[in-house]
C-alpha cells in the first residue's frame, strides 16, 4: 500500500486512538525482534510505547464537572 499524502490537501487524517497505536507498536517490535542488530530499536520502540500508555492514562481521567464550564 502506497500512500501519498502531499498530494491531497482536503484529505484528513484519521484520528487514531492510543489503543490502535499500541497494537500498531506491538508490530513494529515483532519486526524488529525478526532483525539482527536492532537492540537500540528495539528500546525506542519500548519508550514510544511508555509514552503512549501514559497518554491512554491520562485520557482515561476523571474528569470533573467544572472543566465543561469554564
């Protein structure tokens, strides 16, 4: 599948949750794990996905009622 965005100005971006993103990270670390040499990947691909965790978190907050009025 070949994408070209720069093409298509009027075309947006699908939203994509942190659930979808994790999975899509899990992926990417079995590919890597496939490689030889990739160590230093391998641990950015764990960084990216802490990072990812601490943001599906914070999203999942309560909120409170007086965020909506002011």
């Amino acid at each position: 599948m070949d994408f070209d965005f720069a093409t298509d100005d009027n075309c947006e971006n699908p939203i994509i949750n942190t659930s979808t993103a994790i999975v899509s990270l899990e992926t990417i670390r079995m590919f890597l794990l496939q490689q030889d040499n990739v160590e230093e990947y391998v641990k950015l691909v764990g960084k990216i996905e802490k990072f990812f965790k601490i943001k599906k978190t914070s999203s999942m907050r309560q909120t409170n009622i007086d965020t909506y009025f002011h």
